[in-house]
C-alpha cells in the first residue's frame, strides 16, 4: 500500500469538510474531498496504466469513453512498482493495493490520475472520474483534487421485476451498467410470479415452455377490466443467465435471484397443475394483485419439486443470497386442502401461518444445506422467522426492527420511499402503481430506525429500491421511472450521514441532468415542474401555493373567475372550480406542461379538526387539514397527498365549524381496493354537538354510493357547531382476500358539509 494512501486512512476525521456547491457534482457525495487549482487535461495520448486486479476497471472505463467523448485511450500493463508509478505523466494509473472493502484514494495533479484501493474501490473510484468529465465534448479537464471515500452500507441495492414484463439481456445490462454508474452493488433479479416464469430449469421444461406466456395483458390501472388480447411472454436461458451474472460481477455487482414461494405462484402452477392443492385448471395470470391460489404446503411433492429448481439455481448464481418471496401467501386453499390440514396436524402446527413457517423452515433448510442463506419479504416472519433467513423489509419497518432485534440480517426496502414504481410527482400523467415517493423522499431516507439499539444496527445490512413493472411495459418507462432518484438512492447507502445535505444535492441536478443526456438517458425532469401544494392559515383561508425550481421562468395562473395572469407565490382559494398554472419564459413560450387542481369549498373548507388517533407515516398527506381542504381524489391517479390513511386503527374525527349552523348534508369520500389492502370502514357514525361535549348521534345510517371512490352520505335538517365522524376498521382482512391476516387499510379523503 502507498505510504500516502496509508496517511489518508489515518486522517480521515481531519478531511471531512463536506461539499460545497463549487465543488464537483459527485454522485454519491465522497467522505472527503480536497480541490487545487489547475486540471489535468485527458486527451489521446493518455495512457491507462492497470494491474491485473484493475483489468475490469479498465475494460470498463475505455469502451465508456470512446462512446460517449470519441476519445480512445492507450492501456499498458504495470506491476505496482512505484518507480514506474511516480515517475510516468499523462497517465490514468489504476492501483489495487488495499484490502479494505470498496475504499479508494483518488487524486488528481499535472502528470497523472491515480486511483488507488481495493479492486472494488478501484473501480468506484473510476466512476468518480467519470462523474468529473465535463457533460459536453470540450477538452477533457479534470480538476486537481484529493479524494478519500469508502460506503456507509454494504449492501446497495435496486431490484427489477421481469415477471410483470419481460426485458431483454440487452437491457438487463443496460441496467446493471446504471447500478455501477451510481456505486451500487447489489442486483434484486425478480424471475417468477403469477404473470409469467422467465428462467429455464432444464429438469421442468414446462416452467418456460407454458409459464413464461400470458394470453393476454392488462392495460390500464388495476380493477379496469381493460385487456390489450395478445399474448405476451419471454425467458432467459441458462447461458443468458450466466452471461449476465459475468457481467455484473466484472462491475462488483452481486446477483440475488428471486423465485417466488409459496405465494406468487400462478406460472408455476399452469405449468406443472400437481403443485397446487387442487387439480386447477391454473392459469398465468393476466392481470395484476394477488391469486388464491399457492403451492400445496402439505404435498412432499411440492417440496422436492422446488429443491429440484433450487439445485439450478445455486449452481448458476454465485450469491450467497437466495430470496424465495415468501410474500402476499393467500392460504384460502390450504384451510380446504386435506395435504395441507394433515401436514399441520402432524407437525403441531396451530393455524396456517404456521404452515407458512413451517414451508419457509424446509425450504431454508435445504439452501442452507447447499452452503446458501435464504432471504424474503417480511412475510417469512408470519409462523416464526426461519433460523438463519435475512429479512427484506417492504411493510414499512416494523418487520424489519423486529429482524433486527433477534438478531437476523435485514435489508430495508419499505414502500415509502423506495418503491420506485410509484410515482414521483404529483403531476405525472402516466399511469403507475399510485403513491408518491419524490426525489427528496429518497434522498433523505435512512435505512437504520432509530429505534434500534446501537448493538443492533449492524444487522441492517442496507436498502434497496424496488421497480415493480406492472405499469412499464418498455424500456424507456423502465429508465423514466429510475432517473433521476437512482442517483438520490445513491447518496443515501452510500453517503456517510453527517456529509448529506439535501440543499447540496440539489445544486448538483443540473449537472447529473446533462449527464444524463449525454448518456442518452430517458429521466424525469419533474425536479423542475411546476409544483404545488395546498395550505391554510389559522384564519382558515385555503391556498394553493404554486412553485418551481427552474429559475428560468416565470408562473402564471387561472382561477375560475379570472384569466391567466403572472403570481408570485400561494394563490387565496375563494371559490369552487379548477385553477390552472404554468411556467412560461419572457416571451410567453410555455416551460413546462399545465397543472391543475379542482377545489370543493363547503362549511368545513379550511376549518379547525382533529384526529382521535394520527394517520400512518406514509400517508399522512398534510395532517388532519388534508380532509378539510376542498381537494378530492380519485383512487389509482393521486394528484395530490391531500388524504390520509389509517393501517388497522380506528378514528374518530371532529370539525368545528366555529358557530352554529344550518346543517343540510354530511359527506365523507374513501376509497377502496382490496387487491391492495384497502377496505371501506365497517362503520360510519356521524354525530351532532353544539357546545364540543355532549353529541347526539345521528339515527339514520349513511348512505353509500360509489366503487372504489366512495361516498359516505348524510342528510339533515339540524343545527350544529361541532361534527363528529365515527369510523371502525373491519380489523385484520379476511381470509380469501389478498393480504389476509393483516391489518386493513382506511383510505380518507374530503369531508364535506353543506
């Protein structure tokens, strides 16, 4: 090891000055940087100099600069003799001589660029280079610069589903290469589940041969009932696998294999009928949620089956990792199947849960055997958590903590924020899975809770991002969705948390967006948008505060009674009806596409409520005032956080209208979608009280109306001051249904009074 890069281990505190907006937009933000004057200018005659633990760095680095700058380097051979080394100009020197995992010491001045750290760390340090290249074709400088950074995590990862839809090898490249830009270093591979089987197993032919083809395919948001009528399909062979798995590890990237068990199991099932509890007839299936349909947990049959499988998928993946699902198990079949109930009676087995355990137990103890660890969704805990499973956390974090604390390795990947198949602004046109997880969200996630012990953390292994593709049927939807919130995921493994600063990040945008372009990228450019938010004052006034961060331009707005005129700043809402917004340049030319949002101004708009218990973090819209503020959704195309849900609780909620008055109706909008645990409240009361004490509840039920848009509605004829709504969760879902046995979802939106 060089004696300089030796000195720098031993200083790292005296180096942590951060990153000011002068300085390079590295992605992610390193745990030091130093910046001189000057710049090495990279040019034809530049030599690349490696060794044998760099050849991958190098073979890396070349390629990607003919293609991108038309600049092809020279590359030579060394052997780490430092005379050589110091003693050589106009060279890139590529220098693995450290041991410690992922770190690298990078430093630029007249003669030379040195990368220098273990073989991994070299090659996260040439893609720091790649970051300092300017984003057009002039002169290649480099700035001189000292740099010292090594990850926070050591696991960082993004997953891809193939299942939902298909993608190439070519693509499946493509999107390792985007991991290795942004110094990620773990590849969730999603092979199966109900929608199709994309990977062959020779000893079952059939898996690919029926499984992989659908007859057809959803189009639409989930519960439309819309089909496109053509059959879909595709896998990948064996030695396409291989080829991909050599392809990830020449960039430090570890494949984890997905095959999903014993839920998720539709493809299988149409391909080979014995594995279920019934003779079928199965299907793949053609629309999106969860099947009633499992693997049969009472039939040894089953079990050998999926070891057969698992013995081609450990001799194909090197991972020490095998994920095997585990999630979203309906068990209506195993309650009627007499395999199942016999395997539970003779095992002690009190419920199906536990014969969800008892699968997840087996099946671990065969990997386990093969020298292999099994990891799934959080689901795996449901019948006591397999010995030594590790846990992917999606539910939120509770499961995850829970890993955590029996000493189980975690990797945290809730819903909210690192699900990237929701969307990621609240203007997107196109249809997604619902929810809102922003670049910000992203950036500011931090994988270890803080309600974990310091003993505890070193099970949190990382996070990942997971891009479901239900709503991406090609490419470039796929990379839309991606970027640019791969590169805030970046900088939340890999960034040391004193150094992140989300203001920072930010001045780094319009460089990682002309990046992007230069690299030909499809990424939303929502960061510069026209954004708004809905707000009110103590006085009870409702706002619509318009905003964006491109500088450029300037914001008009349209109200119901008024033409489009310039503002600065939140917009007072005086009455009923769609107000409109864009950013247009001096000379009138739009920035941006139109917004809108529709407000409902009734009694209750704006005024004083408060909740018996609060709404669940992720979706805690504004607070208690997302139900009064004159904004009402519709269910699968959010346009706003304006509503709130409530995972299992019951809530009790009460407006003051802040003097009496004539009261003519009561409405309450909810939603439904039970595909994704979304159920109406069992009960709705609606209550009556002049002085905030003593209520009078209303006699008549509510009348409902609506599908997956609800409507709660109440006539009257009375006098009030105070209105009390009363709403009962129907608990835990019912079996049968997708989620069973977990607490129900309440969805509510405006609540209006006229």
């Amino acid at each position: 090891m060089h004696r300089f890069f030796i000195l720098m281990l031993l200083c790292i505190s005296a180096f942590t000055n951060g990153f000011s907006q002068s300085k390079p937009a590295i992605i992610p933000t390193p745990i030091s940087i130093t910046q001189k004057d000057g710049n090495f200018i990279m040019n034809n005659e530049t030599v690349v100099y490696y060794d044998s633990a760099s050849i991958n760095t190098k073979n890396f680095l070349v390629p990607f600069l003919q293609q991108h700058y038309k600049i092809k380097l020279k590359s030579k051979w060394h052997n780490g003799n430092p005379t050589q080394l110091n003693t050589i100009s106009n060279a890139i020197i590529l220098d693995q001589n450290s041991s410690l995992k992922e770190t690298y010491f990078f430093n630029v001045d007249k003669n030379k660029i040195t990368i220098e750290g273990s073989e991994a760390g070299v090659f996260y340090g040439m893609q720091t280079l790649i970051q300092l290249l300017p984003t057009n074709l002039s002169a290649l400088k480099i700035p001189y610069l000292t740099i010292f950074d090594a990850p926070r995590f050591g696991y960082r990862g993004l997953h891809l589903d193939v299942a939902r839809h298909f993608f190439p090898v070519s693509f499946i490249k493509k999107y390792i290469d985007f991991l290795a830009l942004h110094k990620l270093n773990t590849f969730h591979w999603h092979l199966t589940d109900d929608q199709g089987w994309r990977i062959e197993i020779k000893k079952y032919p059939l898996l690919t041969k029926i499984g992989s083809s659908r007859n057809q395919t959803l189009i639409g948001p989930y519960g439309s009932n819309k089909y496109d009528g053509k059959k879909y399909g595709g896998f990948y062979t064996q030695a396409e696998i291989k080829e991909v798995i050599q392809y990830a590890a020449d960039r430090y990237i570890n494949i984890i294999p997905e095959i999903e068990m014993p839920g998720h199991s539709q493809a299988a099932l149409a391909s080979y009928p014995f594995l279920g509890c019934t003779k079928g007839p199965y299907k793949v299936l053609e629309t999106w949620g969860v099947a009633e349909d499992a693997l049969c947990a009472g039939k040894d049959s089953t079990y050998q089956f999926y070891e057969n499988v698992l013995d081609e998928i450990i001799d194909i993946f090197p991972s020490k990792f095998i994920h095997i699902g585990g999630d979203e198990c309906a068990k209506t079949r195993w309650k009627e199947c007499k395999d199942c109930q016999n395997k539970m009676k003779a095992n002690n087995l009190k419920d199906e849960h536990e014969l969800q355990g008892y699968f997840i137990k087996r099946i671990e103890k065969f990997i386990n055997q093969k020298g292999k660890k099994i990891i799934g969704w959080d689901e795996i805990m449901e019948g006591g958590l397999a010995p030594n499973a590790a846990v992917m956390c999606w539910r939120g974090e509770e499961g995850g903590i829970a890993a955590a604390k029996q000493q189980h390795e975690v990797v945290m990947t809730p819903g909210k924020p690192m699900y990237f198949d929701h969307t990621q602004s609240i203007n997107e046109d196109s249809v997604t899975q619902g929810g809102l997880n922003t670049l910000k969200d992203v950036y500011n996630y931090n994988p270890i809770p803080e309600s974990l012990m310091l003993h505890e953390t070193p099970y949190i292994l990382g996070a990942q991002a997971n891009m479901w593709t239900e709503y991406m049927d090609n490419e470039k939807k796929v990379e839309y969705m991606l970027f640019p919130r791969i590169a805030a995921l970046s900088e939340a493994l890999w960034t040391k948390l004193d150094n992140k600063n989300y203001t920072k990040f930010e001045a780094k945008i319009p460089t990682i967006f002309a990046r992007y372009d230069l690299w030909k990228i499809n990424y939303s450019r929502a960061y510069f948008d026209v954004e708004s938010q809905v707000m009110n004052n103590d006085s009870g006034k409702i706002f619509w505060n318009v905003m964006s961060k491109n500088k450029l331009g300037k914001i008009y707005c349209s109200t119901p009674n008024q033409n489009e005129k310039q503002i600065n700043g939140a917009v007072a809402i005086a009455q009923s009806g769609t107000y409109k917004a864009i950013l247009k340049d001096e000379k009138n030319n739009p920035l941006s596409s139109e917004i809108s949002q529709t407000f409902f101004i009734n009694k209750a708009t704006g005024k004083p409520i408060n909740l018996s218990v609060p709404p669940n973090k992720s979706y805690a819209g504004n607070g208690a005032q997302s139900l009064v503020d004159g904004v009402q959704n519709k269910m699968g195309m959010p346009k706003s956080a304006q509503f709130l849900g409530f995972w299992g609780d019951d809530v009790d909620i009460i407006i003051d209208l802040q003097e009496q008055k004539t009261l003519d109706s009561i409405l309450l909008h909810s939603f439904e979608q039970k595909a994704s645990w979304i159920y109406r409240p069992k009960e709705v009361t609606f209550s009556l009280s002049n002085d905030g004490i003593n209520y009078t509840k209303i006699a008549e039920k509510p009348q409902i109306s609506g599908i997956s848009n609800l409507i709660y509605s109440q006539k009257l004829s009375s006098k009030a001051r105070f209105i009390k709504i009363s709403i009962k969760n129907i608990g835990l879902i019912p079996e049968n249904n997708p989620g069973a046995g977990n607490n129900a979802w309440i969805f509510l939106d405006e609540i209006e009074v006229k």
